[in-house]
C-alpha cells in the first residue's frame, strides 16, 4: 500500500540551528510531493511543492526541500530556524494518476527553543 | 477574499445527537475533502469528492455522511454522534487541472467535543 513516513514526530532545535526534516514515500509510479505547514492553532497551509523539474524546491520562509527520486525522499530543510517556525509540518504525496489519493506522513512537531 | 469557509469553528455536543458541519469554498475547485485530525494520527481522510454528485469513501468514513448537490457546498454529518468522534475536522479543497493537481487549500477547522 502506499505510505508516506515522517521518522522524526518531534524535534526540538535552538534558534539558529539548521533543520532537517525527513520524508519517505512508498509509490512507484510518479507523484506530486508537498510539504505543509500547520502553525499552533491553525489550519494547514502550504509550505512547498514539487510537481516537475529541478529537484531542488524553494518554498515560503527560506524553506527549501529536495526530491530524490531514487531514494523515494522529499527531505525538508532550513539552514537556519527561528522561534515562529514552532509548528507541525507534514509531509504530501499524491500519485500524479490519482486526483484523489493524497496520502499525508503523520506529522512532525517542530518546537524551536528562543 | 475568496477562500473555504467551514461552520461552526466550534461544537459542543452530546453522544447521540446529529451535527452537521458546513464548508463552503469559493473557488469552484472540483475536488474536496474532509479529514480529521488527532494526536498521534495525523491527518485521516472521512470523505472526498470529485464533483457535484460524486462522492467517495476515505480511511475513516464510519459513522459519517457526507453530500455535495452543489459544487461550493460539502457539509458533512455525523448522524449520531460517539465520543470517539471527538477532533477537529478540517475541509479542504483542490484544483485538479494540469501542474496545480493535488494540491490543497484548507479551512480553519471545526473543532468538535462530543460529550
């Protein structure tokens, strides 16, 4: 079946620090990847994107994430955080045939230490 | 602005009762969904659908309902409400055409405390 895995459920940084967040997919065929952002008390909202192209995707916020097709990955990155990125992020797939089957990783709490 | 609205942001209700939740997009996107949100699950898709008329099952669609007669509109009722339905739910909604497919735009949730 398909599944999208976030290893890391939470992960506390200090101001400053690099982040890398981890995402795995179990698809063969070729996909759409994303990654959204869930701020403390609010809805989703979308952080980044990957439809086609340079695997390398800047997002909103100096995010940034790389598609490594052989590695099935979609790993997030910022070199450097701040207190306001405190939130939840997820990770998105949807297989380019299917309109419908997004599948969402289960989540990454993101606590940043001021 | 245009966007997706859901209603009630917040539900108190007790086991057994009906409620329905609204969500209402201005976008004419075709594609809309209904998940629910709990700690240590993530997000679960209830219900989508492709179109006015056409709906589909998610991960979790017991005890749930859901209709779409008109393209914007895609409320969803839990018939009779269990404790266990206690979440936020959170509609989106999705362009499917060309580059844009699969990506979603989501309301503020409905947060829902069934006693």
């Amino acid at each position: 079946a398909q599944s999208v895995s976030q290893h890391n459920h939470h992960v506390i940084l200090s101001e400053a620090a690099s982040l890398e967040l981890g995402c795995n997919y179990s698809y063969g065929g070729t996909v759409n990847l994303f990654w959204y952002v869930q701020y403390p008390g609010q809805h989703l909202q979308l952080l980044l994107k990957y439809f086609s192209g340079d695997p390398l995707v800047k997002g909103i916020k100096g995010f940034e994430a790389e598609f490594i097709k052989s590695k099935f990955s979609f790993n997030l990155r910022k070199p450097s955080v701040q207190w306001s990125d405190t939130a939840e992020y997820f990770c998105a797939v949807i297989p380019y045939s299917s309109a419908s089957k997004i599948i969402f990783g289960s989540g990454t709490r993101l606590s940043i230490r001021p | 602005d245009a966007g997706i609205t859901q209603s009630p942001r917040y539900k108190i209700t007790e086991t057994g009762r009906q409620v329905t939740l609204m969500c209402h997009q201005t976008w004419s996107h075709s594609y809309m969904f209904w998940y629910r949100q709990d700690l240590g699950h993530g997000l679960r898709l209830i219900y989508y659908s492709a179109a006015a008329d056409i709906t589909d099952k998610g991960e979790v669609p017991d005890g749930y309902v859901v209709s779409r007669s008109k393209t914007e509109n895609f409320p969803l009722t839990l018939e009779s409400a269990t404790r266990s339905q206690t979440s936020v739910y959170f509609c989106a909604s999705s362009d499917t055409s060309g580059r844009n497919t699969g990506e979603l735009f989501f309301g503020e949730g409905s947060r829902l405390t069934v006693l």
